[in-house]
C-alpha cells in the first residue's frame, strides 16, 4: 500500500516542536516583516511629492519595523506548552490533637 500524502500528521503530546522547524518559522516571520518594511519604504519615495501624509506613515513604519521584526524573530523557544504534571502530591496527614494527654513519670 501507498501512505497517501494528504494524512496529517497528528501531535500526541505536549512536547515542544523540533529546533530547526523553530528556527524556520522565526525566519520566515523575518523575512514577511522585512518585505513589508521594503514596501513601506518603496511607498514612501513614491507617495513623497503625492501625499505627504500617508508617506510620513509609510516612514515611520519603515523605521521601526526592523525593530518589531527582530523582535518578533527572536521570540521563540521561551514560551513552552504546558506538560501534565507528573508530580504526585504527597497525602495529607492529620496533626495529631491535644486529646487526652496522660502525664508521664519523666514530666514533672
């Protein structure tokens, strides 16, 4: 029999995914944020004499998006899904009572 290539691949526990399927993610969010830096930017020489305003907008988000998109790159591997606990806690004992205590020959 042939696996047929449209099954999914379903994900049965809560493990983090692989680095490198990390690491391509982060760098294809880069690279989406720097194309629309490049078109910001594009727009702005375009728009300069045209209208001004929209191209002082197309500016500013060309200036700062490097930052976001380093930003949003570099965000990755820190945050992990939460795993069951295989911590079992400990029964709960009762504290032993004040009760009837007898007085001892040693306690005087």
């Amino acid at each position: 029999m042939r696996k047929r290539k449209d099954d999914g691949v379903f994900r049965i526990t809560g493990a983090r995914q692989g680095l490198a399927e990390d690491v391509r993610g982060r760098q294809r969010r880069y690279v989406i944020s720097m194309g629309i830096r490049t078109l910001s930017v594009i727009a702005t020489v375009v728009l300069w004499n045209v209208q001004r305003p929209i191209a002082v907008v197309t500016l500013i988000a060309g200036a700062l998006l490097p930052y976001v998109a380093v930003v949003i790159a570099n965000a990755g591997r820190e945050t992990t899904p939460s795993l069951p606990s295989n911590f079992i806690p400990a029964p709960v004992r009762p504290a032993l009572g004040t009760g009837n205590l007898n007085k001892s020959s040693d306690q005087s």
